[in-house]
C-alpha cells in the first residue's frame, strides 16, 4: 500500500518538474521579443475597439503605432491629451488636432410621409437596396439605426425616427459615417455649433411638398453669411466649418429651419482700457456692433454683438475679451 | 491491424459518437466560439491539433509511467497535466513560428486547456483499450467531429442573426435550442454502425 502512495507522489512530483523545467526551458527557446511600448500604449488608448483607426482594435493600433505605419491622432476616441502621450511616449511630432463629432444632416424623420411599408431586414442598408428609403424623401435619415449599432459609445439614438448624435458622448471615430447608406453622417469640428440639417439636393418644390425642414435652395443662408463661409452645392447649402465663426446668422434666416445653431449662449465682446482706439475691430466687426471715434477708446454696441470674437483676433493691443466666445479658446 | 477498424473509429469519433452532440463534451466553446465562422474554424483547427497530440502522449504516460507502477487511478490528475503543458508549449511553438496562426487562434489556445472534450478523448482511448495507431485516429477524429458540430453551429448562428426570433428566445436561447435539435439529428447516425 505504502509503495502505491510513495509512487503516486514521485511520479506526480517528477512529471510535474520535468513538464515545468520543459516549459521553462521551452520559453527561454521560444522566447518572442516583444515591444513593451506595444502593451503601454494599449493600456493607454480607450480600449472601445471601435476600429475607427482602420486597424482590428485598439491591439492592432498600438502595434502599428509601434512599428511607426499609424500616427496616434488618428485615433478619434483617445482625444488630444491621450494621442499627444502616446506621441511622447513614441517619441513623435506633437500635433494640433481639433476634435470633431458626428452631425447627422437630416431632421425629417415621423415629418416626412411614409413611401412604403416595411416588413423586411431592420438594418438601414437593406432598406436602401430594396426601396431606396422608406419615407418620400430620397435624402433623409432611415432611422432604423444602422448607425446605433455601430456607434461604441452609445452615443447615437434614434428619436422620432432620425438619427441624433450626443456631441458630449460622440468621440468622432467616424464609425456612423461609414455605417450610413444614406451617406448622411459626417464629422465636423466639435467646436462648430451651427450646421446644416438636411442633405437633400431636390428642388425647393419638391422639397417642401414633403418636409418642413428640409433646405429648399433658397441661397438665404449663403447670402447672409457674415464671413462667406457658406456655398449652395446643387440645391443644398454647405458650410465650410474652416471658416465658419459660429455666429448663427444662418440658422436664424434659414426659412425652414433646416440649419440647427447649438449654440446656448452667446457672449458680448468687452473692450477694455487698453484700447487704444485704432478702429481695426470697427473695421473687421461684421455686425457694425463697434463705435468709436480714432484714438478713442471704441465701445461696444452689445445689442448687435453676435459674440463672433473675430474683433479679438484683429486688436493689437489684447484689449478685447470674448470669455468663453465660441471657437475661441484665447480669452485675451 | 486492419484498416476497416480504423475506419469505424474515425466514423465513430466523428459522426456516431460525435463529441460535442452526443457525448456533450466541449459544450463551452461550442456555444462561446460558435457565432462566426472564421473564429469557429480557428478554433477546430486549434482543438484538432491538441486532441492529437494529447491522444499521443497521454498514450504514452498511461502506457509507460501509470501502469508499469500500477497508479492508474491517477490518469485524470496526470492527463490534465500533460494537456495543460501540452496547450502551453504548442502556444510557444506557435508563437515563435508562426505568428500569423497564433494570432489567429490566439485567445482559443489556452481555452483549450480547460475543455473537457481532449481530456475526454485521451480517457476514451484508455477505457477501450486502443493501440497506439487506433488512439492516434480517435483523437484526430474526434477533433475532426468537434470542428464539424462547430462549424455546422456557427452557420446556423450566422443566419439565426438575421431570422425573425421572438424576443425572449434570442441570442443563446435560441442557441441552445439549435444544439438541442442538432444533437437530436445526429442521433440518426447511431444506426451507421453497431459499436
């Protein structure tokens, strides 16, 4: 019975030595050199697996990074502080890069008139092969919510039947964008507040026989735009967001609503005792909201002032103030 | 020796006495990696690969250490090691190899360390008695059985994404109700042979 137990116990213990020293053996033979950089900057980026980089998952990206074929901004998610990190850790170029969100340019939805109805696969893509959409509107928002399911933020939901972004969730990976049969969904910097809500290049009549939001062409916008930053493309306006100021005079011309301005609050522009009273902010201010005589201090006319800050940039003598003005990170 | 013998086991292992539909071993991969096809042949090929080389060398220490000192009782404490050494060094191998394959298979590897169905498989072959060659031929074809329930599962999950299914029942439910009808289905191969 004893020689039972005593050799129970000594084989047990010898196979369990001789299989660990030949796995111990077998690592140090088989040993893989691996980039510790590789797993830091893992540990570093968001972790959503978004694939928005165009790699499979963050593992994927953190390699490239490593073998120097992505470039850290182009991880939508990680944002500015994350990427420049990751840049430093690297040893790369820093880069400004402004973060932007998804905007989707529809607001039709339960408004528009159904076409047809639908009883088949609930995935956008389907409804485009088959019917092209399934409201009157050829343009428009499905709504079944292709993009939901792609988004790894949570950060789309469908609400009376359009698409609508959560800018506070949305991190711009761009993965909607791709998801959208309709091709409606792009990225826009997260700092412009005022954007186009429709995407329908139809005649202003055919437009309005189906949807009261739907851009009709009419070149309001355009005409009105204080830095020109707005062009009509074959029937719809589209915004150059480079240029754009944010000062919302589109949204408000706009007939039919079609240009959402997120803006909640707009700040007046304060001169101070600086001012010197050389008149450049007179001469770039769009709105004629700055009086003033030359060499005099210039005031400000705070029922016409939009907030713009492009007086700001002009003033050589740092004497102008837009605290929190949009699109404006300096407050000088 | 003859060929015909190894035939029936091969049959056996894959169709008659499927691994996964009729001796329910392996259930958690077969409903964890069984929802896309390329992670679902990944896996297979993985699992047929440890099955074989497990069916070797358990072979060969149940042959050569547990019975000549007559500690039989203690093949599945001493299997279970084999496999989980087994698993670990085939994951550097492979690793070093071929990295392509292992990044791949990647994440099933170590899974396998845990499935019931090779250290099935390695007591299989003790239980009844197989020769070197007819152990060999199980374990290779019970792998082969393995990956074919997986892939069969995996495509009917693939379409099943895509079905009209209560609500209640989607996702696993349903999952489990398909393995339930699979198992039953291949119960039709037990007339093949008389085992």
């Amino acid at each position: 019975m004893s020689g039972v137990v005593l050799y129970s116990v000594i084989s047990l213990t010898a196979m369990g030595a001789a299989f660990g020293l030949g796995l111990a053996l077998a690592a140090r033979k088989f040993a893989v050199e691996r980039d510790e950089r590789v797993e830091k900057i893992e540990a570093m980026l968001p972790g959503a697996n978004c694939g928005g980089c165009g790699y499979a998952g963050c593992i994927g990206f953190a390699r490239a990074l490593v073998e120097g074929k992505a470039s850290p901004y182009d991880c939508a998610p990680s944002g500015i502080e994350t990427a420049n990190a990751i840049a430093d850790l690297l040893g790369l170029q820093k880069v400004e890069k402004t973060p932007r969100v998804a905007v989707v340019a529809c607001r039709g939805g339960k408004r528009v008139p159904t076409k047809i109805t639908y009883g088949g696969v609930r995935t956008c893509q389907a409804v485009t092969l088959l019917a092209d959409n399934l409201r009157e509107c050829p343009y428009g928002c499905i709504g079944l919510g292709s993009c939901v399911e792609v988004c790894p933020f949570d950060a789309i939901k469908i609400i009376d039947d359009v698409a609508v972004v959560e800018d506070e969730k949305c991190t711009g990976c761009g993965m909607c964008v791709e998801a959208c049969p309709k091709q409606i969904i792009s990225l826009v910097p997260k700092t412009k507040k005022v954007r186009i809500a429709c995407s329908s290049h139809d005649r202003g009549k055919a437009v309005k026989a189906i949807c009261d939001v739907g851009c009709i062409g009419c070149g309001l916008c355009a005409k009105n735009c204080p830095v020109g930053c707005i062009e009509m493309q074959d029937n719809l306006a589209v915004i150059d967001y480079e240029r754009c100021i944010n000062c919302g005079i589109c949204a408000a011309k706009c007939p039919t609503k079609s240009i959402i301005d997120k803006v909640s609050h707009r700040p007046k522009v304060l001169i101070d005792s600086k001012c010197t009273g050389c008149g450049e902010c007179k001469k770039v201010c769009k709105f004629n909201a700055i009086e003033g005589e030359p060499g005099e201090r210039h005031k400000v006319i705070l029922e016409k002032c939009i907030g713009c800050g492009l007086c700001g940039d002009v003033c050589p003598e740092k004497a102008i103030s837009i605290a929190g003005a949009l699109g404006h990170q300096s407050e000088n | 020796m003859d060929v015909g013998r190894l035939f029936a086991i091969a049959i056996g292992a894959i169709l008659i006495n499927n691994f996964v539909l009729k001796r329910f071993l392996g259930l958690c991969p077969f409903l964890g990696v069984s929802k896309q096809l390329d992670s679902a042949l990944g896996m297979g090929f993985a699992v047929i690969f440890v099955m074989t080389m497990a069916s070797i060398v358990t072979f060969g220490i149940y042959h050569y250490v547990l019975v000549p000192y007559h500690i039989e009782y203690l093949r599945t404490i001493a299997f279970i090691l084999v496999i989980a050494t087994l698993v670990q060094f085939v994951e550097m191998v492979i690793e070093k190899t071929s990295p392509g394959l292992y990044r791949s298979l990647g994440i099933y590897l170590p899974l396998i360390t845990t499935n019931c169905a090779v250290l099935g498989v390695a007591v299989l072959n003790i239980d009844k008695t197989y020769s070197f060659v007819e152990t060999l031929v199980h374990g290779f074809s019970a792998g082969i059985g393995f990956t074919v329930a997986l892939l069969l599962m995996a495509g009917i999950r693939e379409r099943l994404e895509l079905a009209d299914i209560p609500e209640s029942l989607r996702g696993v439910p349903i999952a489990f109700i398909v393995a339930g009808l699979m198992s039953i289905a291949f119960l039709g191969f037990a007339g093949l042979a008389a085992e």
